[in-house]
C-alpha cells in the first residue's frame, strides 16, 4: 500500500467534498457528511490495469480541503492524484486552479 496526503486551500472543501462523492456514488461506495468522506475504488473499477483496491479520503476544514489516497501500486497513486485533481478542479471553476502538493502519508 502507497499513500499520499494533499491539503488543499480553499474556503469550499464542503461543497466540493460532497459534489465529488455525490458525483461517484453513482459507480463506486461512497459514504459522505458535509465535512468527510471516503470513495473506495474496487480492484476491477478501472479494468486490468487496476492493480488491487483503493480509497480516497476528504476532510472538509475552514480553509483546506484534506485528501488522502491509499492506492495499491505508486502507478494507481499517480492516477487517482491526476483523477481528483480534475475533479476537484471540475467543481471549482469559480476558483480557478487550485495547488496540490501532494506528499507521502
């Protein structure tokens, strides 16, 4: 299992928080409050190229919002960093591009 932690300045981590889980419990197991939640990524969720399970962790604070990402393999970590990065980004358009400065857990 490889890890990484972002915390990620913004005043909306709430709201963006629950438009990315609502967003992939469509697909994936998704629990969520306005101020955590966890999306798991199952091992076949992206097809062979997935090498085992994965969750995704945010925690909503005043100014941050905190992601967590334990992944299976450093190339799962990679991909699921680049996945919510676009996500979030989606959401917080009206923020422009938010910084990411991902480091090990």
């Amino acid at each position: 299992m490889t890890s990484a932690i972002a915390n990620v300045p913004t005043r909306s981590g709430s709201r963006y928080l629950q438009q990315l889980c609502k967003h992939w419990q469509h697909n994936l197991s998704v629990e969520f409050t306005p101020e955590h939640g966890t999306v798991a990524f199952p091992r076949d969720a992206r097809g062979a190229d997935w090498p085992g399970d994965a969750l995704v962790t945010f925690d909503a604070r005043e100014e941050t919002l905190d992601i967590r990402i334990d992944a299976s393999s450093e190339g799962q970590l990679e991909g699921l960093k680049g996945a919510v990065e676009r996500h979030v980004d989606r959401f917080a358009f009206r923020e422009g591009a938010l910084k990411y400065e991902w480091r090990p857990a």
